[in-house]
C-alpha cells in the first residue's frame, strides 16, 4: 500500500495506491465522504472498497480531497473536488498507460463526485455508488448514464433517505444498453455502521458477476495480496 503523492489542480494530493502485478489490469478510483464532515481516504467504506478491488486485480487508487490530511488546497464545494479526482485519473493512467479499463467507486459525496467523473471520461465502463445523496446534491446530469453500475444504500439512512435516490435509480434503469442494480442493506444507517462487512460483501459479489470472476479466485487473490 505505497503512499504517493500527485499534482493536482489546486497543490499536491496525498493518496494511497496499490499496483496490480499483471500488465494492462484495470484501474479503480475509489472517492471518499464530505470532507467537511470528516471523510477521508481512510474512511472505513473507502478502506475496504480499495482492497474489493485490489482483491480482484485492479490496481487502486484512494486520495485525500484538497484540504484532506496532507493534500494542499481547500474545500471548493465539488467543482475543486472533481477536478481532483480528474486528476487522479490522469495520475493513475499515467501510471498504468495500458490499463484496459476503468471503474469509479465513491461513498456519499464521493459518489456525486464520482458520478459526475463518469459523465465526462468515457473510458471509464463501471461505477460503484454508496449512499448518494440524491436529496443535498443535484445528480440530473445523469442523462443519459453512461455506464453500467450499483447503487447501495441501507435502509435505515437518515442523511439520504433511500426514497430520495429510488426516483433516480429508477429513471436510470429505464436507459437502454446499461445495466443499473441496487442493493439494500437491512439495518443500515448513513454511514453503515455495523454493516461495512454486508456493504464490502454486495460490493464484492457485484464485482465478481461483472468481472467473470468466481469468489474462490478472489478469496485466492486476497491470501496472495496479504502475503505480500
């Protein structure tokens, strides 16, 4: 889990990648919370969503916003916070030149930030949303959605309530050549306390099924990442 360090639009941004070791294997970014009401890249969500993927090899990227941890700049309300994650993109590609796919993974305002990135990088096939606040920020420009992807929420979500997004997953799963599932986490508050293993464990799943790939590959791949 090397630490790096990357330019972006407003300074440096702090992050943490891990390089898959086959040549050509697709790149995850993975979004954190608000950063006004304590996200970071080493939210719990975050932290085990970076290790789905990595799991199933991909190499990943996690960061700090502007303003987060060591990562320079300040909190510029989502325009400052996509174009970071724009960066982190470019970053990581740089990186991984033949990298044959992307996907992006955010959790609550991360996944507004998240889809937004999805709008405009075509190269990215898959997207992984956590609790989106549909009800705090404007998700509209998901017209059409161009990718395939899970949306996941708990039912017991006080900060954005799972009726709030139902109108928008529900719209979206109209679009023809896309696939759109959601998944419900019984018990779940905002912030899946108590519930991180079910949440990793539908995130998981979701990814094998898109992946091709059967859970004993993952599990093997796992042993094989924490062996070194």
């Amino acid at each position: 889990m090397p630490e790096v360090i990357f330019t972006g639009p407003a300074g440096r941004l702090e992050g943490r990648f891990h390089p898959a070791k086959q040549r050509g294997a697709p790149l995850a970014i993975i979004l954190h919370p608000h950063p006004q009401f304590g996200g970071t890249m080493n939210n719990q969500i975050v932290y085990n969503m970076y290790y789905a993927f990595a799991e199933r090899g991909f190499s990943v990227l996690r960061f700090n916003f502007r303003g987060v941890g060591r990562s320079q700049g300040a909190f510029d309300h989502g325009a400052g916070e996509l174009s970071d994650a724009a960066a982190a993109l470019d970053w990581a590609q740089a990186i991984n030149p033949e990298a044959r796919a992307c996907w992006i993974a955010g959790v609550s305002f991360g996944s507004w930030i998240g889809m937004q990135l999805l709008m405009r990088r075509p190269e990215i096939e898959g997207f992984i949303s956590i609790a989106p606040p549909a009800n705090r920020f404007d998700f509209s420009f998901l017209a059409p959605c161009p990718s395939s992807g899970l949306f996941v929420h708990g039912d017991q979500d006080r900060v954005a309530p799972i009726k709030e997004v139902m109108g928008l997953i529900e719209k979206l799963k109209t679009q023809k050549g896309i696939v759109i599932e959601h998944a419900v986490i019984p018990g779940a508050n905002h912030f899946f306390e108590n519930s991180v293993d079910e949440l990793i464990g539908e995130v998981g799943a979701y990814l094998d099924k898109r992946l091709g790939q059967p859970a004993k590959i993952a599990v093997a791949t796992k042993r094989s990442i924490a062996r070194n």
